[in-house]
C-alpha cells in the first residue's frame, strides 16, 4: 500500500512541475493530502471556482485556518484515493488556473 501512496504522490508532484512549476508544494510527508502555495497574483477563491467549472476538485487552505482567511493562498490537494492518471490529468486540465494564465484569477491590486 506503501508503494501505491508513494507512485501518487510522484505523480503530483511530477505534474506540478511540468505544469505549475512556479507553485510550491509542502506537507507531502504528512499523508494524503499536501499544500499548494499559489503565486502572489493567484487568489484562492476563483482559482477553486474555475477549477469546479472543470470539474476538478481543488480546496482551499481558508476552509482550515480558524480565522478563515484567504491570504496566504493555499490549496488542500488530495492524492490519497485518486489514481496516477487522474492526478496528472486534474493538474493537467487546471495548470494554467494555477499558473494565473487567466487575469480574473489573480489578486486585485490595492
């Protein structure tokens, strides 16, 4: 079972690389889940929001912090019960949302 945990997590992580590169991954070591850090222009919300209009499971990291906050912008990224396949294919189809290719994704300045 190990293994199987281990190919799925080389799997996001090979994905993100070739297709958000600029995203930071941490909390791969914690289990099924780990922690996208978005670039400073992505904000959380639309990124998720877009990424629901594609049918792609992304949660944000606000959901989790008591004090619901947006900022940093995180997602919560689940490996644990997807196959390799579905991995790459899911940051695949959302990697120009994590890249904030698209402008309504990205932070307005203030």
């Amino acid at each position: 079972m190990r293994a199987s945990y281990a190919k799925r997590r080389v799997a996001l992580v090979e994905a993100l690389a070739r297709h958000a590169p600029d995203v930071a991954v941490t909390g791969l070591e914690a289990g099924f889940h780990a922690v996208a850090h978005l670039p400073g222009q992505l904000a959380e919300q639309p990124v998720i929001a877009a990424a629901r209009e594609r049918s792609i499971g992304l949660y944000g990291m606000s959901e989790h912090r008591s004090s619901g906050s947006p900022s940093p912008a995180q997602l919560v990224l689940g490996f644990g019960n997807l196959s390799e396949r579905s991995i790459a294919a899911g940051i695949a189809a959302a990697g120009d949302l994590l890249r904030g290719g698209r402008k309504e994704h990205r932070r307005h300045a203030r």
